[in-house]
C-alpha cells in the first residue's frame, strides 16, 4: 500500500534547479535561466546539447506526464491507473501506435534521428542524475523506464490520436437505424446559417450535403450489419498584417484549446543554441516546437483543421473470422494477440484482428461484420520529426511552409509571420485521395469502391500568402469551400468564433500583443443570441418560475460573462432543450452503443447539443417525433426553472483540474489536484471554455494556453498557460499562472538573453 504524503514531501520530491551540476553527456556546458514564472530559459552551444538539455529540463518538470502519455501511447497505462485505462489500452495496441511509432524512428532523418538520441540521453541523463523522482512514483510504488527515440514520437502521436472525424462517423453509424437514413445527415455541427472560409479569407458558402445515393452502399453496408437492438473542442488563431497594426510588425496571437489534463501537454520553453534561437510551447516528451513558437524570424501557431484523416470500414468476415471479402474473393485476416497489464487485477487478453483497411475497432468479426479503421496516422510511414529541427532555420513564411513536408501525426491550420512582413496559412497534413462519400459514415469494405488512391501531393493542400485585406482568422472553421476536386473533410467546428474574430479584428481589436487578450476574452454567444430571440416569440409561460426565467434570459444581452447570472440559466435552458431532443428523437438511449463506446466514446448529448442551434435556426422539426419548437422550450423552460443554479455563472463554470492519479488515491487529491478560478464563456464564444451537457455546467476544456506574437519586436510578446510550467504538485510553478489565465491575461514571453540573465529567479549550469 502506498504511503501517505504531505507537503513536505511534495517538496521533497522536487529537484534542484540552481547551482552546478555535472551531467555526463555533454559536449559543453549548458546555462538554464528560470524567469519569475519559472519558465526555462536554455542556452547550449551545440544543437546536440541543446536536445540534450531539453530532455534534461523536460524531465525536471515533467517526468511522471512523460511516463504516463509514454504509456498511454503504447497501450501500458493501466499498469499505472488500474481498470479504468485498459479499454484505451487496447485501442492503443489495436491501433499500433509502437509498431508505427518505431517504423517512424527507423525511418526518420539522419538529422532527425540526431535529435531524438540527444534528447533521450537527456532525459537519461536526468533519470540518474541523483535527483529525486517525482512523487507519483512513491505513490504507485514504481520507478520510471528509460527513454528511447521512438518513445518521443508515439507521445505525438498519441497526443492527436483519433483527433475528429473517426467519431462523427461512429456517431452517425449509431444513429442511423434510430432516425433512418432522411434525417442522419443533420447529425453534424451547426454551419452558423453559411459557413465562414479560412480560405480566401472572408469568403463564405454552403456546404455539401450527402444525397441518399452518395449514402446508399455504406446505409445498407451498416444495415446490414446493425445488431437487432440497434434502435434501442475550439481553438482560435489569427495573424494581422504589418500594414493594420500601427506598429508596421505582424502580430500572430491565438490560444489553443483542449481537454484540462493535468499537467498541461504544453509547457513554456526558450532553447538556444549556436544553430537556432526558439521559443514556444513545447510538448514534454517531444524535442522541438510542433505547434507554436518563433525562432527570432518566423513566428507559427496551430489550430485544427479537421481535415478527414481517418476512414471507417465495414467488413464482412467468414464464420470462423480468419478470412475477409474483398472485391469478391476471401482474403485471411492477420491476427494476433496481446496481454494487458493492470494495476491491482488480473492481465487481459485481447486479440487483434485486422484486414488492410486496418484493425478491428468495433463489432465481433465471428458475428459476420465488423469496423476497421484506415488512418493516416498510423497507416504508412510518417516524417513529421524530420520537420521539426528544419522548421527552427526557416526565414520566412514561405520557408517554413517548406519545412513541414512530410508532417502527417495531425492536421492542422499553420498561421505564420516572419519579420518581412510577410502572413500566412497553410493546412499541414498528410491526406489521402478518396470519395468524398467516405466523410459522412463507415462505408462498404468488401467492395474495394472506397479505397485510397494515393496521396493529395503537398503543393496542392489549401494555402494562401499575404492576401488582400492582410487578416487571417482560423478557428477550427471550414478550410476551404466543398466545391475542390480532392475531398478534405466533412465535419468542422461552427463559424462563430471565427467571425466574431474577424468582427472584433475589423472594429479595431487585437493590434498590438497587450490587445490580443480582449479578443481571447470575450464572451459573447451568438446561440445564446438565438434562443433569445426564441424566446421573444414565445408566450410568457403559466408556470412562474419558467416565466421568471424567461423574463430574465430576455433582459440579458448574451455574453457569457464570469460574474453574471444569466449565463447560468441559459445553459441550464439549452441544457434541457438538448435532454429533451435526445428523449423525443431516441438518440439519448444510445449512450454506451458498441459502437459509441470505443475509447473515449462518444456522448449522444454532446452531439445533439451542437447541431441543435441549426435545427432550431431552421425551424426543423424532423428530430422532435411530432413536437414543435415552442412545446419544446416551454417543457425545457419548466425543466430548467426547476433546477437550482449558481449565483454567477463562473462559479458553475468554474473547472475542475484534476491529476490523473486523484482518482486512484482520492486521500491525496486536495495535494494532487491544483486549483482553479471560475471562468467566463462557453463552446460558442472566442473564450471557448465549453462543457459535457449531459454532465454539468462546469468546463471541461478551453485554453491550455494563450500567446501573442510581436514579430519582430520579440520581447514585446506575451503568453500564459492554464496551471504552470511545472508538472511537479510540490512546485510552486505548479498553478502559479492560474489566476492570470482566469482573467484572460498573460505574461512577459522573454527572448532578449541580456533581460533573462538579469531577471533569472533561478539558474543553473549542466556541466559535461
């Protein structure tokens, strides 16, 4: 049984972070400065010592996250965590990710392959070292393995795994035998009345909708399949010319969001080197700056761009599951099996069956169907790692664009600025060459008419540079609009945030660094807006409590404000509205379907909350069997009213930041768990902290961090992260950034040596 801890022992599980200290390894000595926030400042001479020294320091803070996303990654996490890992385990060992992620190592670069030895002998370096091990370990009772190259890229891997389209199609396969094939189509985000483009910038359109003949094979593939009881995230970038700013510079400003994991997947780094001078967030377990960063001449940030990377299969297997039917002939499957360790229970075993498509993911492949996944992620050899060390000596915008071929682990819309001048957007993604049919459901495996038919080459993916009007705004919205030869993706976030950015940018906003924060604080929901203007129309209920609750969301003027109270009611209005589509349509029985349930699984509330904003616009009445919308709102107004909810909404709002060992020692997890602040917003708004319908009103994601790049006026720039720098419960970087991340606002991001050394808390030197 693991021992108890306390404060003093969180303190005593942390290392020294000043002074010398001799690090074999080394080629020379390696200077770590520390600023106020604890954020690592390191300069080396050599760029091996600069990987090095990022394993080094990634290990400092975040060793024990290194170890657990190693092992989620690889299908060994309940080994840590107990039960409630193995499902993911399995996806993860169905998926592949070792196998792939060593493929990828042996086939990386040379410079590549440099990269990952020097940072692995880094984080070696740290594991013997002498300092103490963080104090997840005392509490699992367990010591951490040694790092290897390969190890780096499953953690990127894993941290974008199964990342969009995979669950709007399993979502809609479920469904489609509830609502029938007429209705399955409306299952997908709401298009905000016309979906606004990234590309050309401005620009709007409508989106393609399937046809029951585009739909037919993969309907009857899954009705065929379907078991007789079958009936029973956003983020925000964008990017200003030097020509609207005033100060003659680009600034690039934006804040990624993601599920709260405790610690954060990002961490504030600046790495310097005779080779390159970068800072950014880096990913602990990752050599270099994936996703955002500068390195003096070329700024980037990411957002997602939900470009479709996976492809859903239903195939037809013989009755003892060894073969499969493929364009009319029994292909044998190839099969293995793999044990599954678990804390505090017996292994499990588990087999693996997979046809080229690639592996089983759901249904019994000896009942005569079942689903595999093809996904770019895993299926062929992947050389984003080799992007990284290239994207560090990129000049401009057009370079590093150059940079990224290759980059296939995620999608993602790559905005930049260099000191020209110059602005960009490129999608960076690998994507295949298929039917666009292949978008919206799992489609017929067997008859080989959804196959891939190479690869859509770098040159072509949707780009633009310096374009007229100088702004560029994504946020998660539609890339590009469906009329392009290539199929790129079907399901994409709504409209909303995007042009309420480009509003805000218009109206002046968001010119200089200490502005962006404004735009990435502001609450205003244009669904909120709608039901509103619902409610306007509606007659004032009988029931007192509903029309007081009425009276109030007409008296309000839609922000999603922290210290207001209305924003409350809202949510617990759309919250009823949604519970009651699920009931009326029979979509809310299907929580916990087979095919909903693949790890993490798909929650039908979640669903039907964001595409309820256009059925309600649209006066579609399809889904409430027999209903109008007024009986709707009226049966959510008295529901709502009912329910009791906090005095302002930032309370009810408020996260809860939970490490991932709290649950497994719930005695340790006031020590564990850092705090947070309420918070305003909601999925809607530019201050995307969003929420499980079916679960409550308290956030479950928004902003790991938030930045905002000076180009060129480096020091200028600013950023925040949702806890702190450190993954360490003892630190006291642990959740020092909380409070400025609450009230949307952000610290120095230093990049002039001369002010880090002057300014250091803490420095230490690694010597060979």
């Amino acid at each position: 049984m693991a021992q108890p801890i306390d404060a003093e022992a969180l303190r005593a599980a942390l290392p020294p972070l000043s002074g010398s200290l001799h690090v074999p390894g080394l080629a020379a000595a390696v200077t770590i400065h520390r600023d106020a926030w604890g954020i690592p400042h390191i300069r080396a001479q050599g760029s091996g010592d600069a990987w090095f020294a990022l394993g080094f320091v990634h290990a400092q803070d975040r060793l024990f996250q290194m170890d657990l996303t190693r092992r989620r990654a690889t299908g060994r996490a309940a080994e840590y965590l107990g039960p409630t890992a193995v499902e993911q385990d399995a996806l993860a060992r169905r998926l592949g990710v070792e196998a792939a992620s060593r493929r990828d190592a042996a086939a990386a670069s040379p410079e590549a392959q440099a990269m990952l030895r020097a940072y692995a002998a880094g984080v070696n370096a740290f594991l013997v070292s002498g300092a103490p091990l963080p104090i997840e370990y005392r509490l699992l009772e367990a010591v951490p393995e040694p790092w290897e190259g390969w190890h780096s890229i499953a953690v990127m891997r894993r941290l974008g795994l199964l990342m969009g389209s995979v669950w709007f199609k399993l979502w809609r396969a479920a469904a489609l035998p509830v609502v029938g094939p007429e209705q399955v189509a409306k299952l997908r985000y709401d298009d905000g009345g016309g979906d606004l483009l990234i590309l050309p910038p401005g620009a709007e359109a409508e989106r393609w909708t399937a046809s029951l003949a585009e739909l037919g094979p993969a309907i009857a593939a899954l009705l065929e399949g379907a078991a007789p009881d079958a009936a029973g995230g956003g983020s925000n970038n964008w990017v200003i010319g030097p020509a609207l700013t005033g100060s003659g510079r680009p600034l690039l400003a934006g804040d990624p969001h993601r599920v709260f994991e405790i610690p954060n997947m990002y961490a504030q780094h600046h790495l310097a080197c005779e080779d390159f001078d970068a800072i950014g967030l880096t990913v602990p377990g990752v050599p270099g700056f994936p996703h955002f960063g500068h390195n003096g001449k070329v700024a980037w940030c990411v957002t997602h761009a939900f470009m479709d990377l996976f492809d859903l299969f239903v195939e037809r297997f013989d009755s003892t599951a060894a073969r499969y039917e493929f364009r009319g002939e029994w292909r044998p499957v190839a099969r293995r099996r793999e044990s599954i360790a678990i804390r505090g229970a017996a292994p499990r075993e588990i087999e693996i069956i997979e046809t080229h498509h690639g592996p089983v993911i759901a249904g019994d492949p000896a009942a005569g169907t079942a689903l595999t996944l093809r996904t770019v992620q895993t299926a062929e050899t992947d050389h984003s790692f080799d992007c990284l060390p290239r994207m560090l000596r990129a000049a401009t915008v057009p370079e590093l664009y150059e940079s990224t071929r290759g980059w296939g682990l995620i999608d993602h819309n790559l905005v930049a600025a260099d000191t020209r001048g110059g602005i960009g957007h490129l999608v960076r993604a690998t994507l295949p060459r298929r039917p666009r049919a292949n978008g919206w459901l799992p489609v017929p495996g067997w008859t080989g008419e959804h196959e891939w038919q190479g690869w859509i080459p770098w040159e072509e993916m949707p780009r633009v540079i310096d374009p007229p009007g100088g702004v560029i705004v994504t946020a998660n919205n539609r890339v590009t609009s469906d009329d392009r030869a290539d199929y790129l993706c079907t399901d994409c976030h709504p409209p909303y945030r995007a042009r309420r950015i480009a509003a805000l940018i218009a109206a002046g906003a968001s010119r200089r660094p200490e502005a962006a924060a404004a735009v990435h604080a502001d609450t205003l929901s244009p669904n909120a807006l709608l039901l509103r203007e619902r409610l306007a129309a509606l007659p004032e209920p009988a029931d007192p409590a509903a029309a007081a609750l009425r009276r109030r969301l007409l008296d309000w003027d839609g922000r999603m404000a922290a210290a207001a109270s209305a924003p409350a009611d809202y949510i617990a209005l759309r919250r009823a509205l949604t519970a009651i589509l699920a009931e009326r349509n029979g979509l809310g029985a299907l929580a916990g379907h087979p095919l909903l349930s693949v790890a993490p699984g798909v929650a039908p509330q979640t669903q039907l909350w964001w595409c309820l904003p256009k059925l309600l616009r649209d006066g579609d009445t399809a889904l409430l069997s027999g209903w109008d919308w007024n009986r709707a709102l009226e049966a959510a107004l008295l529901r709502a009213a009912a329910q009791p909810t906090e005095a302002s909404w930032g309370e009810a709002h408020r996260p809860r930041l939970a490490h991932p060992l709290s649950a497994l020692f719930p005695d340790q997890a006031a020590l564990l768990d850092p705090p947070a602040l309420p918070v305003g917003g909601d999925g809607d708004t530019v201050l995307a902290t969003g929420l499980l319908p079916a679960s409550g009103p308290a956030a479950t994601y928004g902003a790991l961090a938030r930045y905002a790049f000076d180009v060129g006026h480096w020091d200028a720039s600013l950023w925040s992260v949702f806890h702190g720098v450190s993954g360490q419960p003892g630190s006291p970087h642990y959740a020092d950034q909380n409070p400025t991340w609450s009230e949307c606002r952000m610290v120095p991001m230093r990049y002039d040596w001369r002010v880090i050394a002057a300014e250091a808390a803490l420095t230490q030197t690694l010597e060979p």
